[in-house]
C-alpha cells in the first residue's frame, strides 16, 4: 500500500482479485470514463428553466472580465475554470445567491423535488461557460430585484415566500419583454443602414459614462504619493450610438451644467451632422435611455420633439426607458471599450486633448460642448 500510495479499500480490491486468479485487476472507476448522465424529467426541467434565466434575465457586460465576479455553483472537478474555456458567450445575472434562483426553480416547478445538488449539477454541466452571477458593487442594482429577494429570505417556507417568489419572476420578464422591444427596433435600424434602401426607421439609445474615466490631467507623473489629495476636475461623458449609422460622444467641462438640455443638444448634433443623410420627415425615431430624468425623461425632450414633429421636421418619436438596474445593454459594452481605449493614452493633459488627438480622434465622433448658451453647436435641428 505504501509503495503504491494506494488506499485500503483499494488494496483490499486488489489482493481478493489476485487470490482468485484474474488475469486483469479491477479497474479503478475513479478515472474510468463515465457515459453521460441520463436526461431525466428533473435535469430537463432545470435545463429548460436556466436556459430562460440565459435568454430573458442574463447580460452581456463586457467589462466584468476584469473583476472578480465568478459567483456560480463550485463542486469537485468543476471548482476551478479551464483556461481554455470558451468565455465569448457568458452573461451575467442580477446579483444574488444560488438559492435564490433554485427557489425560482422549484416555483416554476412545483411537482418536482429539485435538491440543491441536482441543481448545481447541471448548471456546472450544461451552463459553466454561459451563466454567471455578477458582482454586488459593480453596477446599480434594481431597487425591485433587491426587495423581492430580501423579503423571499426572511419568509419562512409557505404561501408568502410562493407569492413573493412569483412577484419576483413576474419582474424579471416584464424587464425581458422591454428589452424585446429595444431588439426590435434596434435590428430594425440596423437593417436599414445596410439594405441601401431609404432609412425609415432609426434607433437611437443615450446614456451616461463614469466620469472617473476622463479625470484630467492624466499622465503618469500624476501617480506620485504628492498628488494622492489632488481632486482632478472631471469632464462629463455622454455616449449617443444610433445603431447602423454613427457613435457620437459628448464631453463637457465640469463647469457646464448636466442635464435635459445637454443632451439634447448632442441629440441634435447626431441629426444634424452625422445622420445628415437621413431625411428626418419621412423617418420615425425611436430613443431609449435609463429611467432617469437626466438624459430624455423630462418637459424638454417632449417639447424639442414636438415642436420637430410640428413642424414637419420629424414623422415620429417613440421614447422608451429600460428598467434601472437592468439596463446593462451594448451602450455599457461600448463604455468597455472606450475605457480600454483611454488607457492606450497615458499622457492627457487638457480637454483638447481628449477631443483634438486625444483616443476619440479614430473611430467614432466627439463633439466638445463648451457650453450651452449662446456659444452652443450650430444645430439646424433646434
């Protein structure tokens, strides 16, 4: 046993088969091949349930490859990630517990007895490279995800926590069907602007950038301890992609004043300049932002929008607002890149150089508002 670093049971397997003559040893099952598990009706049951939470409640977040929000079911062989593990199709769910999903489960389906075990099973089986669960701190969470869940832990087993656990999964697909509709007319704009065919329809989505990304002045010496209690001015980003045509992105001094007003103007600025090929009469415009009355959520939007209507300017504009806290859609993953991108750049030193040869002089369109009074952008739009 010492020589073969072996254990007793294992001896013992080997020692009766030599006694009776065998001419092969028992094989070891610990590294035989297994043939694949049975699909049963419990294993489809919670395939069928986490490839819904993949489809209706999981996000595409570029930018989490550098956390450390790795949060799944860990057991055995499957504790660890394989390098070499494909992570092109990963999405992340809203912050949480395993738990909490496997009682979304077992509210699903009621007549099955789903264990914990099963559960995790074949999510580390069928969903390892697809499904995670994102961090607690890295972006906002939904007010409502957070009540709900927070009310299914303090309830003990019974018709509250059922009730509750349905509110819950009544949220997460009211929040998928709005997410719908935002494909849709994306796929709609973007299948416009490549058919040569006249634009008709245009998707335009509008969102806000940290503002931590565009500290200036950025340079390397600025890492000294001597500069540790600097307070960096802080120019405000905002990001305009209107799908198929162009990606348009604002910048502000920290002196100008944020709000409905500033984005409308780089609204108007994406009509007017890069989609100035695009005849606005005969065309419907359909805007998405957070809901949040910083960016389109307010009197100004309406009344800029239908005074263009009014005049004929305009066909149409549809606004829509995504949930907070589940609005994680490609405008984030281009922040991903922008931010990838501002750090090829280390020496920024004023705003013109965020502007003029700084990292948006390449690949997409930045307008410098300065500010917004009588020295705005000429807009034919306004």
């Amino acid at each position: 046993m010492r020589l073969l670093s072996i254990g007793k049971h294992r001896f013992q397997n080997l020692n009766s088969s030599a006694r009776q003559g065998d001419l092969c040893p028992p094989v070891d099952q610990r590294f035989a091949p297994r043939e694949p598990l049975p699909q049963t009706p419990k294993r489809a049951a919670i395939y069928d349930f986490l490839y819904g939470l993949y489809e209706q409640a999981g996000e595409r977040l570029p930018d989490l490859h550098h956390s450390s929000s790795n949060k799944r079911p860990r057991r055995g062989a499957l504790k660890f990630d394989e390098k070499t593990m494909d992570r092109t199709q990963l999405r992340w769910l809203p912050p949480g517990k395993i738990m909490d999903y496997l009682r979304l489960c077992r509210q699903e389906y009621p007549d099955m007895n789903i264990s914990s075990k099963l559960f995790a099973s074949v999510w580390m089986t069928d969903f390892r490279d697809r499904l995670r669960i994102r961090a607690e701190s890295h972006h906002s969470t939904c007010t409502t995800c957070v009540k709900h869940r927070l009310i299914i832990r303090r309830l003990p087993r019974g018709p509250g926590r059922l009730a509750q656990v349905s509110l819950y999964k009544a949220h997460l697909a009211r929040q998928y069907r709005d997410r719908q509709v935002y494909w849709s007319h994306r796929s709609k704009s973007r299948t416009e602007a490549t058919s040569g065919a006249p634009v008709t329809h245009c998707s335009l989505i509008v969102d806000g950038m940290d503002q931590a990304k565009h500290c200036y002045p950025k340079s390397q010496a600025v890492q000294a301890k001597e500069f540790a209690s600097w307070s960096r001015p802080r120019l405000q980003a905002t990001t305009c992609i209107a799908h198929g045509h162009a990606i348009v992105v604002g910048l502000s001094p920290q002196n100008t004043k944020s709000s409905g007003s500033r984005t409308l103007e780089l609204i108007a600025y994406m009509m007017t300049k890069p989609l100035n090929h695009i005849h606005w009469s005969n065309c419907f415009l359909h805007l998405e932002a957070d809901n949040a009355t910083k960016e389109i959520k307010h009197q100004t939007s309406l009344r800029m929008l239908a005074t263009l209507i009014g005049l004929r300017r305009l066909r149409g504009c549809e606004l829509n607002f995504l949930s907070s806290g589940h609005s994680h859609e490609d405008v984030d993953a281009h922040f991903s890149l922008t931010s990838s991108y501002l750090d090829r750049h280390p020496e920024l030193w004023c705003i013109e150089d965020f502007h003029g040869k700084g990292p948006y002089r390449l690949n997409q369109f930045c307008v410098l508002l300065t500010s917004l009074g009588n020295n705005r952008p000429s807009c034919n739009m306004v």
